[in-house]
C-alpha cells in the first residue's frame, strides 16, 4: 500500500496511545475524526496496523522501584533471540525488527523491557548466544511507594480492554454493565496517552512497515566523529546520540518517501563530510503482553 505524510502522522499519534481517543488525534493533528477513522480503517484493512495489543504500565501498576531498559542488538537468527528473551525477562513490552545492511552494522533488533534488577539483565542479554552483539541503555527509572489502587470493578474492565481494546464506549459500556460517563471516566484516568501522566496500560499498536510501497523509515550507521552541523540537517535527527553504537557509529533516523529522497539524503550527508557506513530499515513492531493476563487475575 501507499501512505501519505497525514497517514504517518496518524501512525505515530496511535503509537502514542491515541487510537481509543480519536478527540486528541483531532485536537493534536486538526483533522476530522471521520478523516481519522477512515485512513485508520484503510491502514487496518491493508495490515501495515496489524493489531492492537494492551500493554500495562509496571511501575504505576505493581509499586516500587523500576528501570525501563533498551536493547539494541544485531542477531543472525532474530527469531530464535527473540524466543530466549521473552522466557527469561518476565516484562517485555515491545519488540522491533529490522533490516540492515550491510549485515553487523547497524542493530536489527530492538527490545524494550521493565526490570527491578537491571544489572542481572545485562548479564543475561550479554551472555545470551542467540545475539551476535548487543548494548543495553537503562532508558528511564521510576519510583512508586505503593501500587495505583484499583478497584475490582476497575480491574474488571482493565480485563475487558485487553481482549477489546478498540471497542466503542457503547460495547464497552454493555459489556461491563456501566455507563457511558463510567467508562469515560476510567478511559480518562486508566488509559495512557499524551494528555494523561497517570495511567497504568497503554493500548499499542503492531506494525508492518514491509507492506508500505513508498515511505520507510531508516537509520543512517555513520562514522563516530563525524557527525553533522544539526542545525543545517533537519531532516536528520540523533539516535541514543550520547552513546555511540559499537562504540564508533552514530545513527541518524529520518523518514524516507521514495528512491530519489534516499539519495538526495545521502548527498547532503556527503556534503557535509559525513561517513556513512550502513542504513537500518524499519521493518516490523510487535508488542508483547502474553504476561498481562497473569497480572490482571
């Protein structure tokens, strides 16, 4: 399929968590929410958004001290990395594939996890043989004395999102036998997005860049040390800038809307002496929450 720039701007407003409130993809992107549902509907049908998936949010949730950790890693057999990973890390949200070229450049896997014991993580991601190599950032940190409370009814309905998490408020509301000011309110308090700091799921989307005929998003892998001016680039922006990859690549991530914006991107970066060494491209984003169902009985 073909997407347009608006598309992608509805994309990345549903990674934040915006798909369940349509008035903020609104608000934020000033389009009709019948504009909204209808490109929602056709990136739906042509599976580049390939389903919903309910995460929660460990910190609010369970209480106490957390870390949310990133890896970054190049794996010959992704698929078989991935496997070992999620068994042995209890909270892992998100999962990203790509392609990169030339092959041990650049990452072609990413990991996000949540993790009391940060360190012992480290260990097991360095030490796991499935990754040919691998770099761990400790992303964020949080501090919660005592978990969100939440009543049963609340709980409940946290249930019913994870198997519905798109419904309308008006199946929501028939399925847990409350109104519709009810469910607003939960929706509202409950659910993440950019308006609400305090919430304990989120609802994220699973992509397939692959199926996308005319956009990509990419990872230029270039030299350490020659990095550009960014105030003349804008249309490049720094990856995890403060810690290069491997100790000697910097990684500049931009969208790309067909074969002749590639090269005119890699032209600006020869221009300004930058050594460009490898691109990633983006290719698919799982979410993970087989472990939410335990969390939720």
């Amino acid at each position: 399929m073909k997407i347009d720039p608006i598309d992608l701007n509805i994309i990345r407003e549903v990674e934040n968590g915006c798909r369940i409130f349509l008035d903020l993809i609104e608000k934020r992107l000033n389009l009709s929410q019948e504009e909204i549902k209808l490109r929602l509907q056709k990136l739906e049908s042509e599976r580049l958004i390939q389903a919903y998936k309910v995460i929660i949010l460990i910190p609010p949730f369970l209480g106490g001290e957390w870390s949310l950790g990133s890896c970054l890693a190049i794996a010959t057999q992704s698929e078989g990395a991935i496997n070992q990973i999620i068994e042995k890390l209890p909270f892992v949200t998100e999962v990203s594939q790509n392609s990169a070229l030339p092959d041990g450049i650049g990452p072609n896997l990413g990991i996000l996890f949540y993790t009391k014991d940060f360190p012992t993580n480290v260990q097991f991601l360095k030490e796991l043989k499935e990754l040919d190599y691998c770099e761990i950032y400790n992303l964020s940190e949080y501090s919660f004395p005592i978990p969100t409370p939440l009543s049963t009814k609340e709980i409940e309905f946290l249930r019913i999102l994870f198997n519905h998490p798109i419904a309308t408020i008006e199946e929501w509301s028939e399925m847990i036998k409350q109104d519709s000011l009810w469910i607003k309110e939960k929706l509202g308090r409950l659910v993440a997005s950019p308006a609400n700091e305090s919430a304990v799921i989120q609802v994220l989307p699973e992509l397939d860049w692959r199926v996308c005929e005319n956009y990509c998003h990419v990872h230029f892998i270039v030299e350490k040390g020659t990095e550009p001016n960014w105030a003349k680039l804008s249309d490049f922006q720094p990856v995890l800038s403060s810690r290069p990859f491997r100790e000697r690549f910097g990684q500049l991530e931009t969208d790309l809307w067909g074969f002749d914006q590639l090269n005119a991107r890699i032209k600006i970066l020869k221009q300004s002496n930058v050594v460009l060494k490898g691109i990633v491209l983006a290719e698919t984003h799982r979410v993970i929450n087989h472990w939410v169902t335990k969390l939720l009985e």
